[in-house]
C-alpha cells in the first residue's frame, strides 16, 4: 500500500486531523494549530521514509528551500557561523540506543547526550535528521521486505 500525500497548502484543519487519524496513526488534539498539524505530517513522513514531492511542499517550506539552496553555494566549513538549533535525541531500546551519540562534520566532532536539550548548529541537525539505515524483515510468507528508517528519533525544539 501506498502513503497517500496530502496538499498541505489547500487541506482544511479537520482533513489534516483525518489524514493523520487515518494515514499516519496520530491522534492530534482538536486544539493544535493548523502549522502544528503540517509539521506532525511532515515529521512522519521523514521518519517514515516518504520523500513528498515539491509540488506538494508548503508554500513556506519551498521558500525556505529555496533560500537554504542559495546559502548552501556559498557554505562555510566554520559551524559556528550556522544558525544554532535546540534538539533532543530520544533513546530506545535498539543495539546503542541508550548511548551517546557521535558526530563528526566538517572537522568538528559533536558527543550528543540522549534524553537531554541540546543546542547544535543547523548542518549538525540536519545531519542526524537525514541520517537513515535500510532494515530487512522477514513476512510470514517467507518473504522479505526492505525498509528505510530514521537512526535517531530526535525532537525539534526550534532555532535558538
């Protein structure tokens, strides 16, 4: 079966709260903004695997990817110049899930504490975001399906 992509732009509050009842297994409150609601879709579909086509990116979203490419032409190998972004990387009970986890990027290494706020710059958290492995399992029938899924589960807390 295929995920279904909603347009983000044209959908009303209660078809957002019906796609991710229905398509996502979220049960968002009534009470959540309609920018709440996209970032929840948007969210699931990264860590799911989904890749959403441009056209169907919110207008914002676009903007910003626009924006981002025109920096990334003229990108520094210094972090400290990146926009800081606040995170948490959750711990689970995978093989090294409860420990520390390492990054290294353009010289500079990072050593992420999970369960605990953090602030890294933009080309760390998008790193790690981006970051995924392809799992295999095996079906009743004997079968065996390929999965790509996130290796962190990491919470945006917003730029700093």
């Amino acid at each position: 079966m295929s995920y279904p992509f909603i347009n983000l732009d044209k959908a009303k509050k209660d078809e957002l709260i019906a796609h991710l009842k229905t398509q996502c297994g979220i049960d968002p409150k009534e009470s959540e903004t309609k920018d709440s609601l996209i970032e929840a879709i948007l969210e699931f579909e990264d860590l799911n695997g989904h890749t959403r086509p441009y056209e169907l990116m919110p207008a914002s979203y676009k903007n910003n990817v626009e924006s981002n490419s025109d920096t990334q032409d003229n990108a520094s190998s210094d972090l400290n110049t990146y926009r800081k972004v606040k995170m948490i990387i959750q711990s689970s009970e995978k093989f090294d899930g409860q420990d520390d986890v390492m990054v290294w990027i353009n010289g500079h290494s990072y050593q992420i504490k999970r369960d605990t706020e953090v602030v890294v710059p933009e080309p760390v958290y998008q790193l790690l975001s981006s970051s995924k492995t392809t799992i295999y399992q095996q079906e009743k029938d004997g079968s065996v399906t390929e999965k790509i899924v996130a290796n962190y589960s990491i919470q945006f807390l917003g730029y700093v």
